[in-house]
C-alpha cells in the first residue's frame, strides 16, 4: 500500500476546501488500487469532506491532531470519540504541535485513545527519539528545519532513520517535509518508502495531483 497525504494545516476556508475537491474531482483519476490519499484538513471541515470526497477512489479523510483526553469537561478539545465517525486516520505528533508544548506522553495518549476507537494513526516523528518503544503502524519522518522550507531532507538521510527505526513487519514507513513533484521522484527509487506527507504543495490540488501521478 502507498500513501499520500495532504495536510493543510491551518490553511483553508470551508470555501476553499469546496473549491479544492471541485478541482480535484476535475482532474483526478487513479485506478492504482494499492493507493491511499489521505486529506487532513481542519477539525470543523472534516464532516463535510468526508462526504465531497465520496465517490473518488481511494480517497478518505484524517484529523490533524487528536485530545490526550479520552473525554470530558475539557473545553476545546477534540477527542477521538468525536471523530470516530468521521476519520479514518489522524495525524499525530506532528512537530509543529510538539514545537508548541505537546509532550511524548501526550503523543502515546492520543495514540491510544486513537487505537481505542479504530482510527488509524500517523505518527510523525522529528528524529529516531521520537519514536515510541513497542510502536507499531504508520511513521513519518518530517525533519523540521526541511518542513515548509523548500530543503527536503536528502534521501540517505531519511533511509538512515529508516534502518535505525527497525520498524516491526506491519509498519509503514513515510517521508514528509518540502516533498513536490520535482523532488519526490527520489525517495520513489527506495521500496521502504511507501509515501508522502505534503504540506505546501498539497495546498493547490492540480500540484498535488502532479506528486499523485508520480507515485
Ligand atoms: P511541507 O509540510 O510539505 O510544507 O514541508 C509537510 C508537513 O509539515 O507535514
């Protein structure tokens, strides 16, 4: 199975999400069957692009982070049990929510309450320390100095994180951080890596359809 994901981060408007799938279902086509595209928008919008998106192959949708919390009187968060019904994957431990306070066992927290209630998650992890002991799914190596910065981090390097991971058989290994179509073409050339996370250039849907086609 490959992946690609799309994170928009704090980007979009409800209106720019619709006009993202209109020009996505415009241009789309993929037959691949062993592909999986993953959109991971903003809490509020994930309802209604759960249901934009039905129809198009391979396509679901993800949170972008998840509560500690299991639930309860926690004002603002977002707990697994809410997006239950809607997600099938989230994104967690990205560096930009460990940049602003989130701990390790907050990040094993929302794995487990993830785990508890069928959603898939994605880890994403800064470095080889950031991976928990015993974690077995869908890991993401974003190095953040290469995120949103146009230096994807050097294939080598990424294959040498791989290999120190020793990531159990049913694990899937993923590279995200400045991937565009011109640069992807080189962690294609390595079978362990089975996909992408793209922030920038998944922001325009013809752009990320040009990294789709590649894949
Ligand atoms: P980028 O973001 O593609 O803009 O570097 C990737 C990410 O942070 O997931």
């Amino acid at each position: 199975m490959k992946y690609l994901i799309a994170n928009w981060k704090a980007h979009k408007t409800l209106k720019d999400v619709e006009e993202w799938v209109k020009v996505f279902r415009e241009n789309y086509s993929s037959d691949q069957s062993d592909l999986r595209i993953i959109l991971a928008a903003s809490a509020p919008h994930l309802s209604y692009l759960k249901k934009a998106v039905e129809g198009l192959n391979h396509v679901v949708v993800a949170a972008q982070s998840v509560s500690a919390e299991p639930e309860g009187s926690f004002t603002g968060e977002v707990t697994a049990k809410a997006l239950e019904s809607v997600v099938d994957y989230c994104i967690v431990g990205h560096s930009e929510r460990r940049a602003r306070g989130e701990s390790k066992e907050q990040i094993d927290a929302q794995i487990k309450n993830l785990q508890v209630v069928g959603i898939i998650p994605i880890l994403c992890i800064r470095n080889v320390e950031d991976f928990p002991v015993g974690y077995s799914g869908i890991v993401a190596y974003e190095q953040p100095d290469a995120i949103g910065t146009g230096n994807n981090t050097a294939v080598e390097e990424v294959m040498d994180v791989y290999r120190k991971l020793n990531l159990s058989q049913n694990s899937t290994f993923l590279y995200g951080a400045s991937v565009d179509e011109n640069n992807c073409n080189e962690y294609l050339e390595y079978p362990e890596i089975k996909g992408f996370i793209v922030g920038t250039a998944s922001l325009d849907p013809r752009q990320f359809i040009k990294i789709l086609e590649k894949i």
